[in-house]
C-alpha cells in the first residue's frame, strides 16, 4: 500500500542509501528525467546521473552535511534532451541518530512554465498596440480614486498625495497589510496619470515560481532554451504604461539585482539575448510586510528599496480607520443589492457595535466578505447579527470598555510611552530603546505603525 501511494502522488521521490545507490524511485521521478525506474533502482547515483559530482549533487550533499536543503530550484535536461524545472526538498535518513541515506522530492514545474509562457504570447497576440502605444487585454483598469471610500483624515491626506503623484512618472512603493487595498491605490494612481490610455500590467512576484519570473519579467530569445521563442516580456508589454509588481519582496535577490539595472535606464535584455530593449514603463511595487523588517532579514535588497521608494505610501489597516468600518459596510450594502437583486436597508444597532469592534485581521477585503456572507443569508431588511459569519458574531462586544477596546486602550499608552521617550532623547532610536528595553528594530517597527518619524 505505501509503495502504491508513493507511486501516486504527483512529485517526484528518489532516494539513496549511506553508499549512494539507489533504494527508491518512483515513476514521476523517471519521468522528469526521461528514464525508466528500473534503469535506476539499485543502482549507484552517480554512474546513472554522470553530470552530478559528490559536490554538485543534492542527495550526496544532505547526507554529507546532515542538513536538509529546502526548496532549491533546479533546470536540467534530462536523457532525452527536454529541459525540466524542477524545485526540490532534500532530506538526510536518520536511524538511531545514524544518517542511513537521503530523500529528494521534486515537483515539477515545466507544465507551469509552459502555461505562462503561452499566456504572454495570448496577450501579446489580443493586444490592440502600435509600436508606441501598447494595450493589454486581460489587465482591465477597473478602479479611480472615486472609488476609495473614506471619511479617515488620514486617508484623505493619502489620496491628496496620489493625485499629484499620478502627475509624474516616478517610482512608488505601496506598503499594507493584505486586504487594505493597494492594488485600488494603484490602479487609481494609473487612471490619473497622463498612461490611463496605455497598458496596466500586474503581477503578483509570489504567484509565480522564481524559476519563471525571469523569463515573464523580461521575455525570451528564440532557443534560449528547449521551446523557447521570441517573446516579449511584461516590461516590453508595458511600454508607455504602468508595471505593478506586487509581494515584490519575494523575488530572488539575482533579479532584484537585475530589476534594480532595468530601473536606471530601462533597458531590457531577453533571456538568452544580445538584443536590448529601451522600454517606458512607470514603476510601481508593493509589500504587505514592513518594509525595515525586510532590509533588516535581508530579503529585499537595500540599493533596490531606495530606488524603488521614491515615492512611498502606508495604507492603514481598518482597525486604525474604525471611522470607515459602517462607511464601507454600507457601501457594500449597496454594492450586492444591486448584485443579488436585494432591497436590504442596512445592520442592527447589536451588528454595528460587533463589526466596529472587530479587529479586521484581512481588513477591507474581510468586512467585503463579511457583508456579502451575511446578504446570502439574510431573510430581513436589515443584517442582524446571527447573519455574520460566526468566527465575528461571536465576539459580540467582548473585551470593550465605555466604547474603546483593549487593545485600543493598550495601543495608545503605548504611543505615549515611545513619544515622551523619543522627546527625551531628541529622536535618537538606540537611546530610545534602551530606555524602554526593547530591541532597536521592534521599536523602528513600532514608530513606523504608530506614524512618529
């Protein structure tokens, strides 16, 4: 039975004993590498796979380090000829503490490099361009800044500050939690813009596999690999537009080093290219993690930042606007009214206490889904507080004193201790620190939410 499941699954297994031959191998591994199982089972590792060397060799490596190697992408061509992608996990066999051998597991992702590289060649083939002017079907522009709905001065004072950046063509990096809206602020910022006519192209960078994200940025050369053809990438799509990559944190630091040239001078160079490109593109980027708890990890490069943090912006999560909770909820309201077909007139006095009091964790795509939950099921004129999801009904009103929660209550203390501490030592962070004992970079994290640059 065990032998039939791992003969199922939809990865590749091979693994190796302390003497490196093979003890398993199943057949999605021989397909990846264009063999059959019985040419490598039981058999030394490097004698079927000459390419490999003790030190190039993943298998070999775990059991030599005793430490497993996560998620290492790997391209090869196997017997064959056909060039696979691969990422792999590899994982040293213990034994009463001894090392008895090694496991690799291999998804493959040729099949989704495929399917990408077919979707840019689709929106090169639907797209309606003269050699100036580039519109890409498949990336609608859907929102304006009409379509932020806020009554909080801060976001008032945000939306001011993006009508007029719209006005250039500068970089800009959008910082929020998930939910809070930053691809509306773009795509807002993008319709403002002297681009509107032009292509709005976005990608999430952690959507796609590293492996691929290369050959989507910048397009491919015909042969550069087996398959290959002429292909533009998303920044030759964009010319005279605007290119928003979002999560731009997950990409690998060698295309951050890549992206980071193409943003100097925008030129661009096809994988397995000699030809470059002079390209247009408005730059804009986004996280949904804490820009200096990046740098300071060291998954976005500092040069890179700079250059892409010209011009920055912080969407507040919802629970730092509880003024534009009741304003969204009423316009979600009326948004699936004229979806469902429904005459709804609003929420109970019991709901609106309840969502007010909600922390928001997926902010406003969490109270949009909220509201379109409790309409399905709604039978009244009105939300009633049985109608929302249970995990939020079921917080009615809990830790709320004279209106202000807990956490509000202990989140402005805390405001007011970092305050009189950073007046205390004319802004200097380290000294700050130590007088509150907290690590440098919590505090950096703390006066950066509760905006006390």
């Amino acid at each position: 039975m065990l032998n039939a499941i791992l003969h199922s699954i939809d990865e590749g297994i091979h693994a190796v004993d302390r003497n490196g031959m093979t003890v398993y191998y199943n057949r999605i591994a021989a397909e990846h590498d264009g063999l059959d199982v019985h040419d490598v089972l039981g058999k030394p590792l490097l004698s079927v796979f000459p390419s490999l060397s003790e030190e190039t060799s993943t298998l070999l490596q775990v059991m030599a380090r005793g430490e497993p190697i996560y998620n290492q992408p790997q391209t090869y061509r196997n017997m064959k000829g056909k060039l696979i992608d691969t990422v792999n996990t590899t994982l040293p066999l213990y034994s009463e503490g001894e090392i008895i051998g090694s496991l690799e597991i291999a998804k493959d992702l040729s099949r989704v490099k495929d399917l990408s590289l077919k979707l840019l060649d689709l929106q090169a083939k639907v797209d309606d361009r003269s050699a100036k002017a580039k519109k890409v079907t498949g990336n609608e522009r859907l929102y304006t800044f009409d379509h932020i709905h806020s009554s909080s001065d801060e976001m008032k004072e945000l939306i001011h500050k993006a009508e007029k950046v719209a006005h250039t063509s500068s970089p800009v990096f959008v910082y929020g939690e998930t939910g809070t809206g930053k691809e509306l602020l773009v795509q807002s910022i993008h319709n403002a813009s002297q681009r509107r006519n032009q292509p709005f192209i976005s990608q999430n960078c952690a959507a796609i596999p590293a492996s691929l994200l290369e050959s989507i940025l910048f397009g491919t050369a015909k042969g550069s690999f087996t398959g290959a053809e002429e292909r533009e990438g998303f920044f030759e799509l964009a010319h005279g537009g605007t290119l928003f990559l979002d999560e731009v944190h997950t990409l690998p630091v060698e295309l951050q080093a890549k992206l980071l040239r193409v943003l100097e001078d925008g030129i661009v160079r096809r994988v397995g290219s000699n030809q470059s490109y002079q390209t247009d593109v408005r730059i804009i980027t986004a996280s949904n993690e804490n820009p200096e708890k990046l740098l300071s990890e060291n998954r976005l490069r500092a040069d890179l930042y700079y250059r892409l943090n010209v011009v920055s912006f912080r969407l507040p999560p919802l629970r730092e606007r509880r003024s534009d909770i009741l304003l969204l909820t009423e316009h979600f309201i009326s948004m699936f009214n004229y979806k469902f077909n429904k005459l709804l007139a609003g929420i109970s006095k019991e709901t609106e206490a309840v969502l007010v009091s909600y922390d928001w964790p997926g902010n406003i795509r969490e109270l949009k889904h909220a509201v379109e939950a409790a309409m399905n099921i709604s039978d009244t004129d009105t939300i009633e507080l049985n109608h929302l999801p249970s995990y939020i009904s079921a917080r009615k009103s809990q830790n709320h004193y004279c209106g202000m929660s807990l956490k509000d209550e202990v989140e402005k203390h805390e405001r007011s201790l970092i305050e009189r501490a950073l007046k205390q030592t004319d802004g200097n962070v380290k000294k700050t620190a130590r007088i509150l004992n907290v690590p440098r970079q919590t505090l950096q994290y703390k006066i950066s939410k509760y905006h006390l640059e």
